[in-house]
C-alpha cells in the first residue's frame, strides 16, 4: 500500500470540496494506492445528513466520483472531467456506522474515455453503495497545460 500525496494542496486558491485538506465544509479526502485499486478510509460527520442519521446521497455520489477522479490522475497519469456517472444505493450509510472505505479502479478504456468503478463500504466489508463513472480524459500535454496535473512523480514524492 502506497500513501498518495496531494499535490495540488500548496496551489494558491485550491478549495476542492472533495479533497482539500483545509476546507472547512469540505469532505477531505486522502488516498493510498493498493495494486489496481484507489482506497480512503472517511469518517462520516453530521453536516452531511440527508435522512435523520443517514449520509446523503448527493454526498455518497460525491465520494464515487471524487475517489474516480483520483484514478485518472494517479492510474492513467493525466486529468479528466466526468462524463457520466450511474450510482446505485443499495443499504443506508448510517452516520454513526463508523469509518466507511472507498475503493475505485479502472474498469475499462475507449479512446480518452474511461469506465471506473468507485464503491462505498462498511469497515466490515459490506457494500453501501456503488458508481460506474465515465470520465472523458485529456492528453498529458492538455493535462499539464490546462488543468495544473502535476505530472505522475507528484503524486509520490517523499511516499
């Protein structure tokens, strides 16, 4: 298992929900890399309830495509916009369940558009809910010009 760094935390006005450290509101995501897989370990809070005591769902969706958003980056070494993503919810995410775990991986490729498969699951292992995420992704020229990707060694530097 390999810690991923987030390079993109030093960068003046960085504030992604998703996974910047110092976001207030923000979900905080880190990664590790394990084989073909991307997994974080989260900590739902109650700012995210949807139902009482229940994790929403637009946050469970934002989890899936905030986690396939770090395999294009680490896995395929380049940046990329969701295309479309169909999520499935198949038991509650209870907010006092404990730590959640997300994992997601490369499912497939068609030209620059690639199928990833983001899942969320219990400590134990049960699967809460999943997401096929189709991200349209651009060359690692376009990648490093127009959206900041760092390039592949900024991802472990120091790991």
């Amino acid at each position: 298992m390999r810690k991923i760094n987030n390079p993109f935390r030093e960068r003046e006005g960085y504030n992604c929900f998703g996974c910047s450290p110092s976001h207030p509101s923000g979900l905080q995501l880190s990664f590790v890399e394990e084989n073909d897989e991307l997994i974080a370990e989260w900590e739902p809070k109650p700012q995210f309830e949807g139902y009482h005591g229940v994790l929403h769902g637009g946050i469970q969706a934002t989890l899936l495509d905030e986690i396939a958003s770090w395999v294009v980056y680490v896995k395929l070494k380049r940046a990329g916009v969701t295309s479309s993503m169909n999520v499935k919810y198949h038991k509650p995410v209870y907010l006092n369940g404990g730590p959640l775990i997300l994992r997601s991986k490369v499912t497939g490729m068609r030209r620059n558009l690639a199928d990833i498969h983001s899942g969320i699951y219990t400590a134990s292992g049960e699967l809460c809910s999943e997401a096929t995420v189709t991200y349209y992704t651009f060359s690692e020229k376009v990648s490093k010009e127009s959206f900041f990707y760092p390039g592949e060694e900024a991802f472990f530097n120091g790991a």
